[in-house]
C-alpha cells in the first residue's frame, strides 16, 4: 500500500464511519477527552500517512471537531484499526 492509499482508505472510514478502536486507544482516547466522533473528523481530514517502522500508519493534518491537530495510528487489517490516538 503506498501512502496515498493509505491517506484515501483513512478517509474513506472516517466518511463512512467504518473503522473499529482498540481498547488501547480506547483508553488513550478517554484519557485525551478524544470521542469517536474527533477520531472520525480526524480521518476525513487528514493531510498525510506515514509508514512506520512496526507497519502502523501514521494519519496526520486531520483536525478533531473543536479544529485541535489530532493524530491517528492505525493498521489495515480487513478495514481500518484505529491503534492509538495523540
């Protein structure tokens, strides 16, 4: 997958919702006041994804629903899994 793919199928699940949040992001997630919702709104918006050395994809340049920088790491493992947020 190249980093254009990966930045366009984030997108597409943050527009359609179809993404699934580990219980290790869960816990990021309520610790950073972050709801399901800012993940969604990040995706749409995200401007770049980056491989990373463990095979996670670093979504970046998307925006939560209050405009704060939200980054989102996730797999593609059938659909997308949000692994962490920050």
């Amino acid at each position: 997958m190249t980093p254009s793919e990966a930045l366009e199928e984030a997108r597409r699940a943050g527009a359609t919702d179809r993404f699934y949040v580990t219980l290790h992001a869960r816990d990021h997630r309520d610790g950073r006041n972050v709801h399901r919702a800012d993940i969604r709104q990040a995706l749409r918006t995200a401007k770049t994804a980056g491989l990373q050395e463990n095979e996670r994809w670093r979504i970046d340049g998307g925006r939560d629903l209050d405009g704060d920088d939200l980054t989102v790491i996730v797999v593609f493992d059938a659909g997308v899994v949000v692994v962490t947020v920050f």
